[in-house]
C-alpha cells in the first residue's frame, strides 16, 4: 500500500471504521449488557493498539453563576488488545460486561451511552456511539416507587455535579426531586430529595433532602436562611423490601 493512503489513513481518510451492536437498548443498573464490536479495515493495513468500550454520562456543573453540561465516565474496560487489521478486513468481536450498579438512571436531561473507540498509533481514532436507556436498580425502583406511594410527585430528575463532601467515584450525583401533592406530608414539606450515593446488589446508600415549608415568621427565618433544610443519611438493605415504605415514612415523619 503506497505511503500516500497511509498517510491519509493517519488523518482517517480512508481508515478503519467501527460499529457497535448491543443485543438491546434497555438495561438495568447492574445488567449484564452483551454486543458485537465490528470493525472494517480501510484503504491500508493498521495497527490497532486497543478497542476500549466506556459508559458514558451528562452531568450538569455550575460556574460563575452559569450551568454547564458536562460528560462524565461511570466505566471504561478494554475489549482486545493489539492486533493488525488488514486493508479491508471486516472482523467482529463479542464483548460483555456489567453495568454498574450507580450507573445514572436515564431520566429528565440525563443520558448514557456506550462509546467505543479504536485506539490507532498515530492516527485519528475511530469511535462509536451508541446511546441507551437505563432503568433503576431493583431496589432503587422500590425506594422510588414507595415515595411516590408516600404522595410525592417526581418533579425533575438530573445528574449534577457532586460536592466535596459526597464526591465518590464519580464527580456527579443524581437528584430525584420531589413535590407532596397528597398524604400526609402535603401541606408540611415543600420537596424532597433523593440522592443515591453508592449501590450494589443487595445495599443502597442515600441520603433525603427533606425541605420543609415555612411556618410563621420563624419559618420564614429558616428558609431564607436555609435552616429549614435537613439531610438524612438512609441505608436500604435487600431485606428491607417490605418495610421500604415505613421507613421512609418514619424519617419524613420525623423531620417534617
């Protein structure tokens, strides 16, 4: 092949290409997600150092008094190591791993995409993008579903950037904000929110925002001030499926 189409091929022009193919487009936090990575060579040989496989998330960042969209990892593992891909060759090659478990539900402006990229020496890397949805954990769906059983209504759900104090793994968190439209919190609370912290199979770890609406000049005070605010770190355990609803009852009761 003539050092001209290597050189091309060095600025993507006529260089290899890649596609991603997922058995579906809906997973769960924690899922098992399988797919093909296929690859088609170009005008000249290449050498490809890696295929990388990262999921991707949106988060959102404030600075200066200005928010801004930002895009974050949740996980990034490599699928094959070096190998030659003639001119013109097609290759495929299967691929699985799991989902994290904190992987960002895919609700409100947040979104999650599987990205793959061709690591070539000295050439422009090929990428794919493949975007998903992602559904809670099972755990995560019941904690949610028995706050909406509580009266609350799910108002805005997004990915923001974490603070100091809970920046983990990754530099986000997501919020599930909630409003009281009924029970017996309406009237009592202004919102609640839902932050997950870190999950796994059988534990969940977050923490409620529980806002509580102004009473008398006092409570006026305290929201002007922020004090009427109250952040409550919760555990949910696998073996508290039952008894989710009472126990998030008992905390907003508690502190509304």
């Amino acid at each position: 092949m003539s050092f001209f189409n290597k050189m091309l091929a060095s600025m993507g022009v006529g260089s290899a290409k890649v596609d991603t193919v997922l058995t579906k487009a809906v997973y769960r936090a924690g899922e098992l997600m399988e797919g093909v990575v296929k690859i088609s060579g170009g005008k000249t040989d290449q050498q490809i150092d890696a295929i990388y496989l990262a999921v991707y998330t949106t988060y959102t960042r404030e600075m200066d008094d200005r928010k801004y969209t930002d895009k974050a990892v949740v996980q990034k593992q490599k699928v094959v190591d070096s190998f030659t891909l003639a001119a013109n060759e097609n290759k495929e090659i299967p691929f699985s791993f799991t989902l994290p478990y904190d992987t960002p539900v895919t609700k409100g402006a947040t979104r999650v995409w599987i990205q793959t990229v061709l690591d070539i020496a000295s050439a422009v890397d090929p990428t794919d993008k493949d975007f998903i949805q992602v559904e809670p954990t099972p755990l995560a769906a019941s904690v949610l579903k028995e706050v909406e059983a509580l009266g609350f209504r799910l108002r805005k759900a997004e990915c923001e950037q974490a603070s100091r104090k809970f920046r983990g793994m990754y530099p986000f968190m997501q919020e599930f904000e909630y409003v009281p439209m009924t029970g017996e919190f309406y009237g009592k609370l202004d919102e609640l929110e839902v932050v997950f912290l870190s999950q796994t199979a059988d534990r969940a770890e977050l923490y409620l925002q529980i806002d509580r609406k102004a009473r008398g000049f006092g409570g006026f005070l305290a929201e002007a001030l922020d004090q009427d605010e109250t952040f409550v770190p919760v555990t949910i355990h696998k073996s508290d499926e039952r008894d989710i609803k009472s126990k998030l009852y008992n905390v907003l009761r508690k502190y509304s």
